[in-house]
C-alpha cells in the first residue's frame, strides 16, 4: 500500500510541485506592480463588456455646456444667475441638490441673493477642494456643514477608478465627499443612515451597501496610496446613463412638470473649454466631464444602498493565491493529458494543435470567468493567473520534449541515452572525491517464454511492473533507466559492493513479491530477477566501460548458476 502511494507520488511529483512553484514565482512577480497595468487593461474592458445598466431614475444631471455659455456670454455664471438657476429648481421640490461648481469669492451681481438662497436651502450641497491647491466652498454652506469635497483620486495612467469617500483633513476633522453628502442627503428621507459593521476591516453598512476600503495591495493594485477612506467605482456609464437638462432649458423652464420632484439633481459643467475632464475606465483617451463621474460615484451609493447593486471588492490576498494556483495546476493537468495520453499519436501535428486550443480555452476560461465574478461585484486577478498558466503549459511541453528524449516510454524510466550520460557524470563527480561507485545489471528471466506464453502486450505491462518496482525499491541518490530489452541498470553513487549488494537482494525481493505469474519459467512459477553487481574505487584508474563489463560478467555468473540470485564480480572469480 505505501508503496504504491509512494509510486503515484512519483508519478505525479511535477504536477505537485510546479504549479506552485510557478504561481508562486508569478505571485511575487506580480507583488512588484510589473502585472498592474495589465490588470487594470482587464478592469477597463470588463466595464466596456459589460450591458448597459440604463438611465438611474434618482438623477438628474442639469449641465452646463458650451452653448449655454455662449448663449449667456459668461462665465464663471454670476451669483445672479446662479441664484435664479438655484431656485427654479428649489421651487420644484428635488429632494437634494449638489451644486458641482466651486464658488470660493462672489461674482456680481446678485452676491446677497446667492447667499441668502445658501442659507435658506437645507438640501443644498457645495463642494470643496481640500486635496493640493486648496479652493474654499461658500462661506453660507460651510457654516452650515452642507460642503463635500470634490477630490477625485487618478491612477498613474490618469483614470479614475476609485472612489475616494472620506478623509480627515489638515485640522483633524474627518470629512465627506461631495457624492456621499448628497447620497446621504437623499437616504435620509429613507431613514437610512450611516452604520459600521465589521471594525476589524473598517466596514461601513449604508442601508443595502456593505463598503470596505481599500488597503495598500486591495485587488491588482500594489503599492497604492489609499489614504483616506478609498473604495473601487462600479460606473453605471458614460453620460447616457443619466436623464440631463441643460441650464438654458432650466433658466427658461423647458421641461415637464414635475421633472425634479423627489430627485437628486446635480448641477455640473459639461463644457469641454472648461478644465473638468477626465479620463475614465471606458474610453482610452476621450475623457469624461468631472461631473459625470461626480454622478458615477453618487449613484453607485444609491443604488448599492437602496436596490442592492453590487460595489466592486476585492478577495484576500490567499483567495486571490488560491485562484491562481487553481488554475495554474488546471492548466498544467489538462497540458499534460494531451500531451502524454495516446491521442492522435502519429500526427503530432495534430497534438500541438490541440495544445495551443487548450492554452485558448483556458484563456477564455480565466478571462471569462474573471468578467462574470467582475458583473456580480469583485474584482479578481485576470493577467496573473494567465501568465501562470502559460508558463507551465510551455513548460509542460518542454518537458515532454525532454522526457520522449530520455525516457523509456513503455516503462516510463530513463533509456540508455539517458543513462550513458548519468553514468559519465556519477563517475567523474565520484572521482572528484576518489570514492567509490556501483552498478547493478539486472535481467529478468526467461522473458522469452514469457512473452512466447501470455503475449507481447501482458510482456510490456510485466517490464512496466517490473521497472516500477525496480524505481520504488533503490535508494534516493541512485538511478534506475532500462538498459535494453528485459535488461535494466541501477547506478549507486559512493557505493560498495556490500552496501550494493544489499540494494541488489532487496530488488529481487520486492519483484518476487511481485507475484507476477510465469508458469514456463524454468526457475519460478513466478517472475523473478537475475542481478550482477560491481563495485569500483575511484582513483583515477579505470573507466565506467570496466564497471560495465564486470557487472555484465557478475550478471552472466548469476544466470548460470541458476538465475533469481545476485552475483558480486569479486565473488564469482573466486569461484571460477
């Protein structure tokens, strides 16, 4: 029983130990931030794959364009414009408003006006930047604690992906983003309220919503500065995503009734001569307005909070490691069946054919597996797993190379290529040290009536048994190959011919134990060995062809005495 256990262990000590081994290179290659760019690549086209969610019904988008500025040959918009825009929509009962403009000093005419309305207007939300160059929100709305900050965090290559919610600023005092004031804002009229969950991982629950924060490796990012309170940005869409009104439309009162009642409306410029753009996860270089992303972000609160729209979170670090070994040891298993397994085995054309389709399905595999966790909220590796199992399925190839190269297909030990090039190494690291060297010759008998009685095919499966045995039964720092026909060799490195002879005995012992029936042997009713065995000191004199030939003489000593024995080339001289 432990024998066998141990021989599937052999069989299988590739499979076991490269495809961790290879994760785990790929994993710390990974650690190095070299995979990231690519893994964001993935996390952009996975938005761009992924159906439109359609318009959020929540919100309404009043922008400011360019033909609203050339139609009122202004900007920035006077405190009186911006006063009257502020009421009509205040006068049609939204139930918050976000003004996504700075307005850090007053511009004439109509200050007191703006201001009073400021002060007047509880659901009324400004912004600030706190992040860099500092621009102050209005004097009113501050003191009221009706301000968000408006900082958005950029990735290197210049897209937004995350969400920065929260920061404690330069005076200690933590503060909210401008889309979190208003999705508070409006979840309050549902009775929903901020609450923390798990404190060990800064859990925050907002109604439905479950939010963790980013930490310095969260996801595929490594290294990232996650300074406040960041999460990922699950985007509804671009701007077709949300119901807009232009600032004209509004100014005139060019819209149905009752078009902002119970909603939260967003003004924002959408101007591309105004300096608001940026770059988001669906297009590679046209940007996007800061506020529609402001729309983004505000949106994916609502709607996580209220309808259980997934937030993108990330596994752990292990979860993360376990998906790639899982897929790295799949793509080593189904490598290695097609490559080892008797299909098509005359057209190896055929057979890398087949190689490179499966490479292709497992690509498809990872690639469309990561998109369908990405639409149910996580964001997992994509490019690391891939890379893995690449490397081992060439790998895999590689090794078959080597292995038809240097092993004995039928047995599935070294062949005597294989061997002469072992012995020629053993021997000169061996003399290296002047010490000594073994070699037993092994030859099973009467395989001639055996294969004459019960078939070639019954044959080739008993040199397999017999090989395999042979392979369990030596020592760890010895080498078992088949050295032609029935015949195997067994190189012992720093050996005696005692110590060999030991080995030699236990290989006849465990092939006897074989119990492989041969009922036209001339010596056993089972299949048994015939051993040779020579020893040689190292000392710079002889040469492994004098250790060949007197172990081949030590095996033609033990064949005629009788075979199913072991002979010592020192000995049978003796006896000669």
């Amino acid at each position: 029983m432990f024998q066998r256990i141990r021989a599937k262990l052999y069989q299988w000590r590739k499979g076991l130990l490269i495809p961790p081994t290879v994760a785990g290179l790929i994993i710390a290659t990974g650690l190095t931030g070299i995979l990231q760019p690519l893994e964001l690549l993935f996390f952009d086209q996975f938005f761009r794959w992924r159906s439109p969610e359609g318009i959020d019904p929540r919100i309404l988008i009043v922008t400011i364009d360019e033909s609203d500025i050339a139609t009122l040959k202004q900007w920035p918009l006077s405190d009186s414009v911006l006063a009257q825009l502020i009421q009509t929509i205040k006068s049609e009962n939204p139930r918050v408003i976000g003004l996504n403009i700075f307005r850090d000093f007053p511009i004439s005419p109509g200050e007191e006006k703006l201001n009073h309305l400021f002060s007047t207007t509880p659901n009324l939300i400004g912004i600030e930047q706190i992040i860099g160059q500092k621009i102050e929100p209005p004097t009113k709305l501050s003191q009221l604690d009706q301000v968000g900050f408006s900082d958005l965090v950029v990735d290197n290559d210049g897209k937004i992906r995350r969400d920065l919610v929260s920061l404690i600023s330069d005076q200690q005092k933590q503060k909210l983003s401008f889309s979190m004031m208003l999705a508070l804002t409006y979840l309050e009229k549902e009775g929903i309220t901020p609450e923390l969950g798990n404190s060990d991982k800064d859990e925050i629950i907002i109604g439905k919503a479950q939010l963790f924060p980013l930490t310095k490796n969260s996801g595929n990012y490594i290294n990232l500065d996650y300074g406040g309170y960041q999460i990922l940005l699950n985007y509804r869409g671009k701007k077709d995503s949300f119901q807009t009104l232009s600032l004209l439309d509004v100014l005139n009162q060019n819209y149905p009734k009752n078009l902002f009642n119970d909603r939260l409306v967003l003004i924002g410029v959408i101007a591309d001569s105004i300096d608001t753009d940026l770059l988001t996860p669906f297009h590679g270089s046209k940007t996007t307005s800061g506020t529609i992303i402001q729309a983004n972000t505000t949106s994916q609160i609502l709607s996580a909070a209220l309808d259980n729209r997934p937030l993108i979170k990330v596994w752990s670090e292990p979860l993360e490691w376990l998906w790639i070994l899982t897929w790295t040891s799949l793509g080593m298993g189904m490598t290695y069946y097609l490559l080892n397994k008797n299909i098509f085995p005359y057209n190896s054309f055929i057979k890398y054919g087949l190689f490179l389709i499966n490479n292709v399905f497992l690509g498809f595999g990872i690639v469309s597996s990561s998109y369908l966790l990405f639409v149910q909220g996580w964001w997992i590796p994509t490019v690391t797993p891939l890379t893995a199992t690449l490397i081992v399925s060439v790998f895999s190839i590689i090794d078959r190379w080597k292995y038809l190269a240097t092993f004995d297909p039928l047995t599935q030990i070294p062949n005597r290529l294989y061997f002469d090039n072992i012995l020629e190494q053993t021997w000169l690291l061996n003399n290296l040290y002047r010490g000594q060297m073994a070699l037993i010759l092994c030859d099973v008998d009467h395989f001639k009536q055996y294969n004459d009685t019960y078939g070639h095919p019954a044959g080739d499966t008993c040199l397999y048994q017999v090989a395999q045995c042979l392979r369990i039964a030596i020592r760890r720092t010895d080498f078992v190959a088949r050295y032609g026909g029935e015949e195997f060799a067994i190189i012992l490195p720093n050996t005696g011919r005692e110590e060999a002879s030991q080995v030699a005995q236990r290989i006849l012992e465990e092939v006897r134990n074989l119990r492989i029936e041969h009922q036209t042997s001339l010596t056993s009713n089972y299949v048994t060995l015939s051993c040779g065995v020579a020893s040689l000191c190292i000392s710079g004199q002889g040469s492994t062809k004098i250790l060949i030939e007197q172990a081949d003489k030590a095996l033609y000593q033990a064949k005629k005495l009788g075979r199913n024995q072991v002979k010592i080339y020192e000995s049978f001289l003796l006896e000669a």
